[in-house]
C-alpha cells in the first residue's frame, strides 16, 4: 500500500489487474472520495502519480486537470519532443488546437 494512500481517507480496497500482453499489465484502481474531499483529492492524486513514477509506472490515461502536471512533473521530456514534432508538422496550430497547450 502506498505511503501516500495511508495519509488520507481516500478509498483503494479494490482494484483490478489486466495482462493486455506478454510486456504490458494493465491496474485499474476506482478512487473513491467524498465530495467534500475535492479540494484536497487532486493534490494527493498528483503525488500519488509522483510515487508511482518513482517506482517505474506510469499512467496511460490522465484527466483533463492533470495535463499541466503531466506536461510539467511526470513526463516533462516527453513533452518537449511533442512540442518539437507540433512545430515540425503543424507551425501554425492547426491541428488539435489547444489540446496539450
């Protein structure tokens, strides 16, 4: 269990693990909280994302209020090359405007 998970109240009893191939396990955890708990839910959500990578994983799916994390604390690198790629293909921002800007 996380040293992250047990600082908080945030339900992670359940969870699911899927072999999609001979290199790649997917983890489905559904994270359960109380509405009253929003304010604190995406701080701890984004270290819990930092001690994740910490231990080699990485999340393939991200919601939409962690594209600025993601771009700048989880996969930093990975993102300068996106950028790259953006200019090289697409100078004018035509293509996905706005989607990881």
């Amino acid at each position: 269990m996380s040293t992250i998970q047990k600082k908080n109240d945030f339900d992670l009893q359940t969870f699911t693990w899927t072999v999609l191939n001979q290199r790649c396990l997917a983890l489905v955890i559904p994270i359960k909280y109380l509405s009253s708990q929003e304010s604190t839910f995406w701080d701890w959500y984004k270290k819990l994302h930092l001690e994740m990578k910490s231990h080699g994983f990485i999340p393939y799916r991200f919601h939409i209020h962690m594209m600025d994390f993601l771009k700048s604390e989880l996969l930093p690198e990975h993102f300068k090359r996106v950028a790259k790629f953006e200019q090289a293909f697409d100078p004018k921002s035509q293509i996905l405007n706005g989607r990881y800007h």
